[in-house]
C-alpha cells in the first residue's frame, strides 16, 4: 500500500453474513456459531471425527462438513441437537413481548 492509493477500509458489523450481504444472515451466523462450538467440544474432549459421529449418530464425514464451517443443509435444531449430544445443556429462555421483531442470541457459558 502506498501513501498516494491508501486502501479504504470499512468497519463491519458483528455479522459478517450480513456484511456479505446474505438472506438469513442471523440464522447463518448462529448456526456457525454452533459448528465452531461443536469443533471446539470435539477437541475439548480429545475425540476423534469418528468418535464423535458415533457419538451423536450421524456420518463422519457429515461432522468433518460441520467443524469445516459447511453447515449448509443443517438446521439449527439438528446442530443443537449436537450440541447435547456433545455434553452441553442447551437453556432456551423466551423474554417478554417487545415493540420490535423478537430475536434469537447464543450465549456460551
């Protein structure tokens, strides 16, 4: 980069999906949140893809999709599912009405 042609740059928000501008930019950004937590717990846990498969019952390669990112065709509650499976308590809480469009937020404790 040199001084005369400086590189713009812009700030993201806290959603990159968003930022890139895709439909269902929050559901993305849960669900990868999920697989990381799922790939973390799997090294965690010092299992192998294998040993996790047949832990939470789905195909090895399908796990080796998910701690890659490639959640696509997953559901949220197929990745919760997981995550119990895994060793989680997963805690839904449904808050009071609001004046907005409701929303839905991961935290990990």
């Amino acid at each position: 980069m040199s001084r005369s042609n400086p590189t713009a740059i812009e700030e993201g928000s806290t959603n990159v999906y968003e930022d890139l501008g895709y439909a269902h930019a929050a559901e993305m950004q849960r669900k990868a949140q999920l697989a990381a937590e799922i790939a973390r717990t799997i090294q965690a846990r010092g299992l192998t893809q294998q040993d996790a498969a047949a832990l939470v019952g789905i195909d090895q390669s399908k796990i080796s999709r998910i701690t890659r990112g490639q959640f696509r065709g997953i559901s949220e509650a197929k990745l919760l599912d997981l995550v119990t499976k895994l060793g989680h308590d997963v805690k839904i809480v449904i808050g009071p009405i609001q004046r907005r469009a409701g929303r839905i937020e991961l935290q990990f404790a």
